[in-house]
C-alpha cells in the first residue's frame, strides 16, 4: 500500500536576488574596473597595428586559416605556443598570490560573470528600480502592463548586451569591420552566426538568472581559493567572536547584558549580490 503523502523535497527553489545600491570607493573602484574590462572587450578587435603589405592590420587577431596568433608587435605560430603557456602559468601563479593576500579580488573585481553580472544589474536598476522596488515587481503576482513592460525592456536589453558580447567574441578570429559588414549583409560564415547565438544565449542566461549560482555551483575556483586564505588575508566576512549575540541593545535589557557589534540590521545581506545572511 504506498503512502499517499509525497516525500518532501530536499531543495528549495532558488529565490531571486536583488541586491541594494551602494556607493563608497570600494564601488567606486569596481565601476571602474567594469568600465576598463568591457572596453578592452569590446574595443580591442577594432585597433589597427600596421604590420607591412600582404599581413592583417588588426591588433590582436587569432588567424585559425593561417594558424598564427597575432598580438601588436608579437607574431606567434603553432610550434612557439609554449611563450602563451608560459603566460598563463604566470597569470595563474598571479592569481593565488592575489587571492592568498588580498582574499577574493578575482572574483569581486575582474571575474568575467562578476563584470558581465555587474552590468546586467545595472540596467535591471536603471529600468525596474532599486532593491525594494524590484522586490515588489517580483512579489507581484499579477502580470499587468506594467510589469510586462519593464520585463520586457529588461530583458531586451540583456539580449543586446549578450549579442555585443558574442559578436564582440567573433571579431577576434577574422577582420572586425569586414566581418561586421558580412554579418550585417547575412554574407558571414554560418559558424560565426552560430557562436554569436551560443555566446549571446549564455550570456544573457549566465549574467541574468543563474547570476550567483555559477559560482556556487559551476565554478571551480572559489573551492579552491579557500586553500590559500588564513585568518590574516584580506577578505570580508562575519566575525562571530566580534558580532555575536547580534541584536540592538533595548531598554527592556537585564543590567550587565552584553550585546555584539552586530546590531542585525541586514544591511550587509540586503547589499550582498550573493544573498548570503
């Protein structure tokens, strides 16, 4: 005879977060960090380096027809690979002494989710409103005019944004103004049309609903920061020793009550694009 009560599930479905707006140099210091990281980005594919007669004019351009990589001044061919393997060695040896001085740099500052999902809140602000108001569009069962309609320019502006990103991808591996003309006449490679449409489709995925989940769950690297950080790196977070018992001190209090320096406001949790408390 089976039960007719259903099992209870072992997950939650995943409740949106909205952090609130903040303002201070630490802010301040990741606008313009954001700003510096698309621009390179987005720019780079069009800077011109004269390289003399038969050779391509762009800056940097991996040439996959003619297997070479080119980067301003430097020429690399399949077989001097080792000089970009050398790179990346140093820019991950880079990244632990970062992380293990200064905590999590890399993903609060130059992380690409953390960028392009900087950027896809931004315009979700400027277009449904601060914290609280977008706690209530959301909370807001009914589907009115309104609501369609700052859903729908939300997510039409993630959509550009994401197409700017995958074409922006496909401008480093052929001529950016000659395949920006080929694709505008629909005359490009099917293979640039398709990685356009993955980078755009991942994009506006990964930057406006899976947001804080990459990272939770799909990247590997906030496991494995935590090797590298002790009670003396640089990193935010809760000391209980110091906040507990949180709660803010009250008249009703027994004398002699010792209350933390946490006064259980929320404000760190509200600001927090995580939703940790």
């Amino acid at each position: 005879m089976s039960d007719s009560n259903p099992a209870p599930s072992l997950y939650a479905a995943r409740e949106p977060i909205y952090p609130r707006r903040v303002s201070g140099p630490f802010r301040n210091l990741k606008w313009y960090i954001m700003v510096v990281t698309l621009g390179i980005y987005y720019l780079t594919p069009w800077i011109r380096w004269d390289r003399g007669p038969s050779l391509p004019d762009q800056a940097v351009l991996l040439d996959l027809a003619g297997r070479r990589f080119y980067f301003f001044w430097i020429e690399i061919w399949p077989h001097e690979f080792y000089f970009v393997a050398g790179l990346l060695i140093m820019a991950g040896l880079g990244l632990f002494l970062f992380t293990s001085a200064l905590g999590r740099v890399w993903c609060g500052y130059t992380c690409p989710q953390t960028v392009w999902t900087d950027l896809f809140i931004l315009v979700e602000r400027w277009i449904e409103g601060d914290r609280n108001a977008r706690l209530r569009l959301h909370r807001q069962k009914k589907m009115d005019f309104r609501k369609a309609r700052l859903r729908l320019t939300k997510w039409v502006s993630w959509f550009l944004i994401g197409l700017a990103t995958g074409g922006a991808w496909v401008f480093y591996f052929a001529d950016a103004p000659t395949l920006a003309y080929d694709l505008v006449t629909l005359n490009a490679h099917p293979v640039a049309y398709t990685t356009m449409l993955v980078l755009t489709g991942t994009t506006f995925l990964f930057g406006g609903f899976a947001r804080e989940q990459i990272c939770i769950y799909a990247c590997p690297w906030p496991r494995i920061q935590a090797a590298m950080m002790d009670e003396d790196t640089l990193t935010v977070g809760y000391r209980e020793w110091r906040g507990e018992p949180r709660g803010k001190p009250r008249k009703t209090d027994e004398p002699g009550t010792v209350h933390g320096d946490c006064i259980d406001c929320m404000a760190c949790v509200n600001v927090c694009p995580m939703g940790i408390d």
